[in-house]
C-alpha cells in the first residue's frame, strides 16, 4: 500500500510521524481540525484542504483569512485564496 506524502501548504515542510498537524478549510470561515480528525462520516478529499505542519503555520494562515479583503457578500472561496 503507498502511502501518500504530505508538504505543509505554508513553508513546505514534509509530514513526519512525529508532527502535530492540522488540516483547514476555507470558504466564509476557517475550520481548523486536529489531523487525526476523521469526523463521523470520514474525511472528504473532494473538498480542498491546506495542510499545516503546525502552530507557526496555523498563526500564518490564520493571519492570512483575518487579513483578505470582505465585502459584503464576499466570501474566500478556496482554500487556494489564503494562502
């Protein structure tokens, strides 16, 4: 079974056994989840997820959303847009 690589979406890092992880979604607002978080139905990869090696990146990204422009009815569309 290949196992698939993962690059923080922020500084690039490599995804190692022992990091704290978290995965986020954007759209109106951010959810943040804990890497191991599966939900009750499994994790969708349709939907566009940043990857992120940990709290340095989070506090980024986080930035990021607070800092993009709103107007009303605009909305971050994709996760593509807080980068």
């Amino acid at each position: 079974m290949r196992q698939e690589q993962f690059n923080c979406d922020i500084c690039g890092r490599p995804k190692q056994a022992s990091n704290h992880w978290w995965r986020v979604r954007a759209g109106n607002a951010l959810h943040i989840y804990h890497w191991d978080y599966f939900g009750e139905d499994g994790w969708d990869d349709s939907i566009p997820t940043k990857h992120i090696c940990g709290q340095e990146c989070l506090q980024r990204l986080v930035q990021n959303f607070l800092d993009a422009p709103f107007g009303i009815g605009s909305t971050i569309s994709t996760t593509e847009d807080i980068q």
